[in-house]
C-alpha cells in the first residue's frame, strides 16, 4: 500500500467519523430517576434538552430530594449518551480503542 492509499484511506475515516458524529448529535436519550417522577432528554453531546418533573416531586419541605431526583436523571442520561457513543464508534473502527478522542 502507497502513502496516497494510506492518505485517502485516511481522510475516508475521517469523514465517516464527522458524519458519526453528526448523527449522534441529532440523536437523544431520556432517562428518569425516582421512578419516572424526574425524566431528562439529552442530545448525542451530553447536551440536556428537556426536562419534566412530575408535580408530586415537588415538596418545598424536601426540595434537596429532588435536586437529587434530577440529578440521577442527568447522570443516567449521560451514561446512555457514553454508551451510544461508544457503540457507534465501535462499529466505525473496529473496535479500536479512540475513547480519548470524544
């Protein structure tokens, strides 16, 4: 194999990558906590983008419930975003190990 092959195989990935990330942008997870009293929305950049709060959560005499409430939610949704990541990632390289680079 030349250096231009090497070359154009490189900038293909390259681009596949770009586009793997696009996508994954426009992708969401929800994920809730408290037994769905507390769902987030996030977007394929760990972005959160809804929220919605079941009104039985809200409790002025225990409000640091559910600050911890919504943030489980966010956590899990960032943990499904990893995931998704990962596993359209995994596809594009074969298994090689890039996580460095998101």
């Amino acid at each position: 194999m030349d250096m231009n092959q090497l070359m154009k195989q490189a900038q293909q990935m390259q681009e596949q990558m770009r586009k793997a990330q696009e996508e994954l942008a426009r992708q969401t997870v929800q994920a809730e906590s408290g037994g769905g009293m507390v769902q987030v929305t996030l977007n394929g950049k760990q972005e959160l983008i809804a929220i919605h709060i079941d009104p039985q959560a809200v409790d002025p005499e225990e409000v640091d419930f559910l600050e911890d409430l919504i943030l489980a939610a966010i956590q899990e949704g960032q943990k499904k975003v990893a995931r998704m990541t990962e596993e359209s990632m995994g596809r594009m390289t074969g298994g090689l190990d890039l996580s460095g680079l998101f």
